[in-house]
C-alpha cells in the first residue's frame, strides 16, 4: 500500500443518498479472486519493506474551484506496491481536505481488471475516473462548470499501477489479496409512513477489495426498476464502503432483502428488512374504543358536578351553624 503521511479527519457519515448515482444495471460483475494482497502503509508481499508514497499537490482553497486544479492534482507519481494504493492527500486551509485516491485490482481466472480515481473533500465525492469510461464522472453537474479535471492523466495513474501490479504478481507467485467482509446495514431515507414514497438503503462498509454486488428483492422476488448505486469509496483505514437505493411505497405486509455478495462472504449475503407499522384495529374495535371515551367523558362530568353540589351544601351548612352559636353567645350574655 502506497500512502502519504496526511491522515483523513475524523468522518461521520449521515445516510442522505450521494448524488449522482449508477444504475444498478451499469454496475461491473463481481470479479474472481485477485492475486495480491494488502495492509495499511505495508507491502505483505515483501515482509517489512513499506512503500513510500509522494503525496500530491499542495493546493490552497482559493484554487479548489479554478480551472486546472484538477491536473495539477492528476500529475504526480506515487510508487504502488500492494493491489490498492491511496496516491496522495493534498492538505487546504481552514481545516478542509483534498484527497485523490486510485485502486486498481486484476483477477486471473477468467482474465479481468477493474481501477478508479476518485477526488473528494473531506470525505465527500468531488467526481471519479473509472477505468471502464474513461472519462470524469463528477457527483453533481454543476462541479464541471466550477473546476477541469484531466481524465487521462488519471489513467495513467492507472496505467501505473498496472505495471506495479504485473510485478507484484511476479514477486508474491499471484498470491490472493487478503478479503475483509463488508458490514451491511439497511434503513429508510424517511421515517416511514405507509402508502408515503421513501427510499431504503443498503450501506455496506468496511469491506476490501472494492468487488461487491448489490441486489434488491421484495417479498423474496429480485426487484431492479429505480435501483441506483454509488461507487466504492475509499475509507481513511485504506477499506471501503457503498450505498444502494431502492426507491418504495411502504405498503402493510410487503418485506424486502438486501442481498450483498463479496469475496469476503462464504455465501451472499441477505440483510432482512419490513415497515414497522402499529397494527391494525377493526371498525368495531374503534367503535368500542370511542364508545368507552365517551362514557368515561359523561361519568366525569356526573361526578364533578356532584362533588361541586356537594361542596356548595358544605359551605351552606357550616354558615348556618356558625351563625346559631353566635346567637346562642349572645343570649347567654
């Protein structure tokens, strides 16, 4: 693993949907197992040597959302000694950070390859290279009206890394990378109200390599029509997580599965999830219910008037007395 001595800040991440996102039907098939392997700043492949990585640019914030930004940051070189490696952290001003990350992973049995670069700020994806489009995706359209960002000097990044990998094959004898299982969770984008449009997510996080499968199912029945994607991005911890969403209507009675397939997983996995909705109550069980209110209302009402009537006589009687016992003084005076 190739890295640069900054370090990501501290990140919490909140569950609203990244934007733009990939159709589930673009999305790459899950590759065979790849041949080399990878940790945090060390190369397994070669006991105790670590990698040395130059970091990127330097670039101040001004110069962020200025032309050119983005091929300054794409030009320089970092050394790859393991199947990932994170080329570079350019440190900004006023606490923010600019990162550019690359991976790039080859699988031999069938014969496959798979690579990005992604640029983010503080954890948030600015725009990404993937090496099957081979052109800049940016998260939202207005960052391309804002900063240029060259694609192919990122492909030779990749490019890069290829040459690096081919030798890593070589030296490790196409040892398999080591797999860390992603932890799934799912959850609405709303609180949830049936018969309300909502949009449940599949999070996946901690897993490496970035080689994993999404899929929706309803009611045990795979369900496509409106599913996005994110890409993988990369963690500070060198893993990385996804997100995938299925746009629903909560309906009482309907479940759904999110299935997560990855090479860490000895099977797919299925994260299980259904609306939780008060139960529903019978026209009579209502009618009973307001029935009791109304007499609890009505026997309220009786009793208070009592107990006021009741005090009124009270006060009545006490007068009345008080008052003969002053009489009865007097005379005997």
């Amino acid at each position: 693993m190739a890295t640069s001595t900054q370090r990501f800040p501290p990140h919490t991440h909140t569950p609203n949907p990244p934007t733009p996102r990939r159709s589930a039907a673009a999305r790459p098939a899950p590759l065979p197992p790849v041949t080399a392997a990878s940790a945090a700043g060390t190369s397994p492949i070669c006991p105790g040597h670590r990698a040395e990585g130059r970091p990127r640019s330097r670039l101040p914030l001004r110069k962020r959302l200025l032309p050119g930004w983005g091929k300054a940051m794409a030009g320089g070189r970092g050394a790859a000694l393991a199947l990932l490696a994170l080329l570079g952290v350019g440190v900004a001003q006023a606490g923010k950070l600019l990162s550019q990350a690359a991976f790039y992973q080859r699988a031999v049995s069938p014969p496959s390859e798979a690579g990005q670069v992604a640029v983010g700020l503080d954890a948030d994806e600015i725009l990404h290279v993937d090496l099957g489009a081979r052109r800049a995706v940016w998260r939202l359209p207005a960052f391309a009206t804002l900063a240029a960002f060259e694609a192919r000097e990122a492909l030779r990044d990749l490019a890069g890394l290829r040459k690096a990998m081919e030798m890593l094959m070589a030296a490790s004898n196409r040892t398999s990378a080591r797999n860390v299982p992603p932890e799934v969770r799912v959850f609405p984008e709303d609180p949830v109200e049936l018969g309300e449009p909502n949009v449940l997510i599949c999070f996946a996080d901690e897993f490496s390599p970035p080689a994993l499968n999404v899929t929706w199912l309803k009611n045990g029945r795979e369900v496509a029509d409106g599913v996005t994607e994110t890409i993988s991005y990369p963690r500070q911890d060198h893993t990385f997580r996804k997100f995938s969403y299925l746009p629903f209507v909560p309906t009482r009675g309907d479940s759904y599965d999110c299935r997560v397939e990855h090479w860490g997983l000895p099977k797919a996995l299925l994260k299980h999830w259904e609306p939780q909705v008060p139960p529903a109550t019978s026209e009579s069980a209502e009618t009973l219910v307001c029935a009791l209110g109304l007499a609890v209302g009505i026997a309220g009402t009786v009793v208070g008037i009592v107990l006021i009537i009741s005090a009124e006589l009270m006060v009545t009687t006490t007068t009345t007395t008080s008052s003969r016992r002053a009489r009865g003084f007097r005379q005997r005076q």
